[in-house]
C-alpha cells in the first residue's frame, strides 16, 4: 500500500480519469483486509471514529441551520466519506512496532529513494510523466502537482529515516543517503514551503536530540497560541503595509489578512462548513497602501472573486472562516488531548525528535498550502498521519486515546 501511495503521489494525484482511480480504489480495499486481520489496529480506529462524528457532526450543523450562511452539505458529505477513507489506510499504520515485519522498514526506505529519483530525474528535465502519457499512460504534469510529491516525500523521509537510525556504520550510510536524496529532490522543486520545512525540521530535530521536553512543550504552547490569536495577529500587524517582503510569501500574508478580516465578520461561529467554495473575498481585502499595486485587485477578480483555490492556504485559517472560535476551541481541544497523550512518550530518545519532526514538517507545510477536502489534499493529511502513526508505533507501550 505504500508504494501504491508513492506512485499514486507522482503520477496521478488530481487525475480523476485515468488508472489512479483504480489504485485508489485498490488502497481502500486493501486497507480494509489488512484491518481485518490486524486487531490492535481497532483501538485507534475507535478513536478517529470519535473525532470524526464531533468534526463532521458540527459540519452538518453549519450546513442544514441557517445561521451558517456559506455551508455546504454536499462538501460535508463527501468530506466525510474521503475522512473515512483516510481513517481505514491511517490505521494500518498504527499497529505495534512487534507486528511489523522488517519488509516494512524495506518498503519505507525502498519508497523514499524510489520518489526521491523519481522527482530528481522530472526535475531535470527527462519528463518521465510526458513519456508515459505518450503511451496511453495519462499522467498529471503541473506545478501543483510538483508540489504535492514533494509535500509527500517531506513525510515520507522522516519515517524511512526514523526505521533506518541507528549507531552502527552501515545504517548511518543509508540515514545519509536517505537524507541527501530526498534533499535534493525537494531543492530541485520549487515548493518553497517544502524547502523551509526541510530545513526547519531538521534544525529543531537535532535540537530536540538535547532538549525533546522543552521542545515539546514550548512547541505545543506555541501553537496552541497560533490557533486561538491568528485572526488578531493579522489585525495587529496587517503585513500588507509592508510591500518590501519578497512577492511569493507578501501574497501569501495578503490571503492570511484577507482571511482574518473574513473571519472576524462571523468570529465566533463561522461562515459554515465549505465557505470558501463560495465566500466572496472582495469585501474582506485589506486596502492598498499603493494605488498602482495591482496586486489585490488579481485576487478579487483573477478567481471568481474566491480565494485562490477556493481557500486560504492555511489550516487555521480555513477553521476559523468555517467554524469561528467554536472551531478554533475544538481544535485546540485536540490538540492538548494529543500532547497529554504524547507527554510520556517523548521521554524516549528514539523515537521523540522524529515526532517533533515530522509535526514541526506538518506545521509549516499546512500553514502555506493546504486548507481543503480536494481527495489529493485529503491523502496528503493521510499520509502525515499515516508516518506519525508508523513511528509512535515503535512505543510497545503506547495505549490510544479514546478520543
């Protein structure tokens, strides 16, 4: 099933009409054999059965009672069917380190450089995607699309090097090869978010080596605090006065600002599930410090006067415009539900730095990029979920939490 999820991420993710439909189709069907026989998988699924009924039942409130006026059932539906989905792959993930056989630890390391080839050589120009198209293979060939394997191979890194560390010579050659592949290929796309988070994550990493509670808690308060003052941050500080910062992130700060006036219209029970498919961004842009900057006006009108996309290129962002602070108090509900489960086991050196990784990794990259149900978006949160399930189950002694 991994190496279906490295194909599927290169070739066809947002190809709705070609052979990625079937390897879709053939994950959830082997998702729900291997579930079969894999019962200390069910402990987790109970639990994401719990958070799924508390996220989606307030989605269909927002949808069908008309102080929501931007909710969608539709979005709602197929939102929770593509969470189920993602719940019976992430499973497979989650069962105990003694269960798995060491063919895993080869697929994970087999995939990673796999990708990591895979991108280096496109990258380079041999277009191996058109080759394949030209024989009846339809590939999907984007800068999108370039940018989601990278997001993809961000993740799938840190768990091959997370099932490859260890103190002998011969694993800290292929820790290094793992490493050095998949930086270059991530350097040769132009996934600027992916770049960042490489190097932030490997930074706090080998930090976290010295100091992983600290680390942990100080990270946890942090974004504890990022969820609930993000609409006020963009009120306190409206970045789109300050138009020397390179263009790429200034867009970036302007979508963030544009949501925070959004959000602070419905601040505390939002615009409904779905609102940005439809919320219309013109009333909520910040003004122009320059009449001649025209670049505003290119995202009011150069999307239908939606967000680009249709959402705010940040998670957050996306539950607060949804929800309001009911949202926001939800989420960080789970969040410190989450850090009091993982409080025991970052005392364990082994696996600790590559779970403050691989979610510093998710941080940054769902801070710039992804915010919405799009099925390519959806594997891409499962696939964060599915390595930060594969190393926790390293702890023999990890127990799930009921919700």
């Amino acid at each position: 099933m991994l190496i279906s999820y490295t194909i599927y991420a290169f070739f066809f993710a947002q190809n709705i009409d070609s052979i990625g439909n079937a390897l879709l189709l053939g994950m959830s069907l082997f998702s729900l054999i291997t579930l079969y026989y894999s019962r200390t998988s069910w402990p987790f699924l109970k639990s994401g059965i719990n958070v799924f009924t508390i996220i989606f039942g307030l989605a269909l409130i927002t949808t069908i009672i008309p102080l929501w006026t931007h909710g969608h059932s539709d979005w709602a539906f197929s939102s929770a069917c593509k969470f189920v989905l993602c719940l019976f792959i992430v499973s497979n993930f989650a069962t105990p380190e003694s269960q798995k056989h060491n063919l895993f630890q080869k697929t994970t390391f087999g995939s990673c450089i796999g990708l990591s080839l895979l991108m280096i050589v496109q990258n380079s120009g041999f277009e191996i995607k058109e080759i394949l198209s030209s024989s009846g293979i339809h590939t999907v060939n984007s800068d999108w699309n370039e940018k989601y394997h990278a997001f993809w191979l961000m993740f799938l890194a840190w768990i091959a090097i997370s099932n490859t560390w260890k103190n002998d010579t011969r694993s800290k050659l292929l820790t290094t090869q793992l490493l050095i592949y998949a930086s270059i290929a991530i350097f040769s796309s132009h996934s600027q978010s992916s770049q960042f988070a490489l190097i932030l994550a490997i930074i706090i990493f080998f930090i976290s080596k010295f100091s992983m509670k600290g680390i942990w808690k100080f990270g946890v308060i942090a974004f504890i605090a990022y969820i609930l003052l993000f609409p006020v941050l963009w009120q306190l500080f409206p970045f789109s006065q300050f138009e020397w910062i390179p263009e790429r992130l200034y867009i970036r700060f302007l979508l963030f600002e544009t949501a925070s006036n959004g959000i602070l219209d419905q601040w505390f029970c939002g615009h409904g599930f779905g609102s940005t498919l439809t919320l219309p961004i013109a009333p909520y842009l910040p003004e122009s410090t320059s009449p001649t900057d025209n670049t505003l006006a290119s995202l009011a009108n150069g999307y239908n006067g939606l967000f680009p996309g249709a959402h705010p290129h940040n998670l957050i962002a996306l539950i607060w415009l949804d929800f309001g602070l009911i949202g926001a108090m939800l989420f960080t509900f789970f969040i410190y539900r989450f850090y009091r489960w993982l409080l025991p086991i970052m005392n364990d050196r082994d696996i600790a730095p590559f779970i403050i990784a691989l979610i510093v990794s998710a941080v940054v990259i769902f801070s710039f990029s992804f915010s919405i149900w799009q099925t390519d978006v959806v594997l891409t949160y499962a696939m964060f979920f599915a390595c930060l399930m594969s190393v926790l189950s390293k702890n023999h002694k990890l127990l799930w939490p009921s919700t």
